[in-house]
C-alpha cells in the first residue's frame, strides 16, 4: 500500500507493506533509527513517537494505519549541533545513561509539555509512566522536566542533590 | 513483525459491515491495536486480514445527546479523560480509565477494543456494567442492542459473532451523575494489569460494583443493598465472583482484596 506521512516536517510518500509496524517503517524505511525497539509490546516504552499529536508506542501501530499522518521523532529535536530545550535539560541533569530510553521519554516529555506547559511532579510521573528506563533512574528525568518548565529556583521539586 | 496480513480501512460503517460479512472468520478487527499487534506478533492470532474499524466516517465520534453518551469505535481511552463532559458526567467511566495501561497505551487503545477484547482484567468493563451502558452491534443484516450486563460469554468471548463488530457504546443519560471510584490492586504504581479491580457506583442510594479480574467475564453485582453493613457487602460480592489462582496471584489473595475494597469503598464514595 502506498501510504504518505510527514515525519519531522519532511513529507514522505513510500510503498509499505501492510503487516509492517510504524516503527520499522521509520526505522527501516526511512532510515530513522533514533526511535528504538524494546519489549515490542506495549510495555517500555523506547517506540514512543508522537503521531498527530499523541505519544503512542510505534511497535503498536501499522505504518498503513498512519497513512496522512503527522509524526515526530527523536531526530527532529537536535537542529544540527543545537539540542532541543528537552535534550539540554536531559543533559544537565544527567537525566541520560545507556541512552537506549532516551529517544522515548524526551518524545513522552514533549507531548506533556505540548498540552501542559508547567506540569506538576505527579503528571510528570503519568507522563512517562509508560517508559521503561532500566539505569538512570527516573528521579534525574523528572528533575530535568520540573527544571526546564520553569519551577521557582530552576529546582525541581524533587532536585536531591 | 514477520507474519504477513492484508490491511482494510473501509471508510464507511455500511462497507465496514460487508466486508466483515465477506471475510468472517478469516479477519480481525483492528481498533487501537494495543492488544492484537503484539498478539499477532507473538503468533497467538494469524489473521489473513485485518479491518481497521477506526477509519470509517463518525468511528470517533463521542457525542453527549438526550440519550446519553455515545462513542464510536475509535474513540480512545484518552478521548474520554480528557473529556471535560465525560469527568463531570460520568467519573466513574473516567476513574476506570485512568486506571488502564500507561499514557501511551491510553492514547491509541478504545474503549471499544478493550470491551470486545473481553479480558476478565478489562477496565472498562466495571464502568459500562455499573453505569447500565449497551453495545450496539452492527452487521450486514442489521443491528442489535445488547446490555454489557449480558455482553460478556467467557474469557476473551463476547456475544458478538463473525461479521459482527462494536459499532456504538451508549451510556445512558440515567447514569450521568453517579458517584463512583475504582481500586485496582497492581504490583506496581504504573502501566500494570490488575490482580483484582473493584469499582463502586452510588447513585440515588443505589449501589453497585463491578468487579475484574475475579471470574471468567467482568462480573456487575447490583444486589448490595444501601443498608446492608460492610460484611454483608463482602459477602454478596464475594458469592458473585470465581476468582483464580494465576500467575499475578492466588484466588486466596483475590478474596482477601475484594473483601477489603468493597468494604473500604463504602466508606469512601458518597
């Protein structure tokens, strides 16, 4: 089936075959391997991408399904050297270990913060509850989010050290 | 995914219901897909195709009418909490789904799908219960009205035949206004499936649960009576479930807990 989709602003149109996942398309089709592939299930998370809006788990979704779509990724938050304000908050945080969760929780982050500019530490934790990570640790992400959306004294809520 | 399948999007509820008609019990009914992607990546289902029943014209209407609310089959589980008129109206519905998965499950799996999907762990299925809601199945011949109290067949079986899908979930105008809350016992505080779940629904002094996770279908148990006491409660809930012992727990434990939430519940919902 020939299906069209904007992925990072980049108009697509590819032959896709029917039984294929989102995320196989944008990783093998597009060639956009920054989204990863954890459980393949549902359960971590590491597949999340926001399509029309929504973070959704990709590994759940047929490329076919996503046909006129309107995704974003892990590669359209970096514009060339400069980090998106989620990245940069990541990163000062140590909010990032292996990395292999990362591409997920920041897509996880930005749609929370699409409908929700300054989330308390609780919707913060609802937000990413769907996203496995197995080494940082969450307390450092929920740090960078309460730090990047402005909280009194740039500190998170939860900020330990 | 290795296993191969055809995809069908018809765009209209009339072509959905003749396709269905035409493939029967070759094909699979796609809605969120958060179950049957992974079932078929894992080779429990091996569907020649698949029909997706979220592209047809009104598949994600929800519409708040004189008879209540409606949702099409497309209408997610997010769709509904962040419904102002679906918190306000209808909490228990929305305490239910909150409950479901993770944020990202909630965000492409329905609530149709979960019904039809007919897990004894099922969510949404103690809302629809206690909130007196009805399915309105479609097929080529016509259609038909069922009340979720006589949706459910077995585990993961409905009344719903090959050629038949989940066209409307309607929940009564009546109900709108119900207090209710729902604890579902997890091992974890996130995305979890239940070890029980029991939801309670208080309106004009009239009580009822709706239980998961506890028999082989959702089980809706109208019989506690506003003056009964805590015990008698229990006891009336507890001689309407068959729990298990399974792998998330033992049918003891499950007792134990259903006692404990019914009793705790009410305490809690006025």
């Amino acid at each position: 089936m020939r299906i069209k989709l904007t992925v990072n602003g980049l108009a697509y149109e590819r032959e896709c075959a029917e039984h294929v996942t989102l995320l196989r398309f944008l990783r093998e089709g597009l060639g956009l391997t920054g989204t990863k592939e954890g459980c393949g299930m549902g359960e971590c998370g590491a597949c999340t991408v926001i399509l029309n809006g929504r973070a959704v788990n990709s590994c759940m979704v047929l490329a076919v399904e996503a046909d006129g779509a309107v995704i974003s990724t892990i590669e359209g938050e970096a514009q060339g050297p400069s980090l998106s304000d989620i990245q940069k908050a990541f990163e000062k945080h140590h909010a990032v270990q292996c990395g292999f969760c990362t591409p997920g929780m920041v897509m996880s982050v930005k749609e929370l913060l699409a409908d929700n500019g300054k989330p308390g530490v609780d919707e913060v934790k609802e937000a990413i509850e769907g996203n496995f990570c197995r080494c940082t640790g969450y307390v450092q992400i929920v740090e960078a989010v309460m730090d990047l959306t402005g909280r009194p004294g740039g500190k998170g809520e939860l900020e330990h050290v | 995914m290795v296993y191969e399948f055809r995809y069908l999007a018809p765009r209209t509820a009339t072509e959905l219901a003749t396709v269905l008609d035409d493939i029967k019990a070759d094909g699979r009914i796609l809605a969120g897909g958060t179950d049957l992607i992974p079932n078929i990546r894992n080779g429990v289902f091996k569907p020649r195709i698949v029909v997706d029943v979220k592209k047809f014209q009104g598949a994600d209407r929800m519409a708040f009418g004189s008879e209540g609310l409606s949702m099409g089959p497309a209408v997610t589980i997010n769709d509904v909490l962040r419904s102002k008129d679906a918190r306000e109206r209808y909490p228990s519905l929305c305490a239910c789904a909150h409950e479901l998965a993770s944020h990202q499950v909630r965000n492409r799996a329905t609530v149709a799908g979960n019904v039809v999907n007919a897990s004894p762990c099922s969510d949404m299925a103690p809302a629809l219960l206690c909130l007196g809601a009805r399915a309105v199945i479609r097929s080529a011949t016509g259609e038909r009205v069922v009340p979720f109290a006589n949706f459910f067949a077995g585990v993961k079986k409905t009344v719903l035949v090959p050629g038949e899908f989940l066209a409307t979930i309607i929940i009564p105008a009546e109900s709108a206004g119900a207090a209710g809350r729902y604890l579902k016992l997890k091992r974890i505080a996130g995305h979890d499936l239940g070890i029980v779940g029991v939801l309670m629904t208080r309106k004009d002094g009239e009580l009822r649960f709706g239980v998961s996770s506890a028999a082989p279908t959702p089980v809706l148990v109208d019989t506690v009576g506003a003056k009964d006491d805590p015990d008698e409660a229990a006891r009336k809930v507890l001689a309407s479930v068959s729990p298990i012992s399974d792998v998330r727990g033992t049918k003891e434990y499950r007792e134990h807990m259903i006692g404990v939430y019914v009793r705790r519940l009410l305490s809690e919902v006025e």
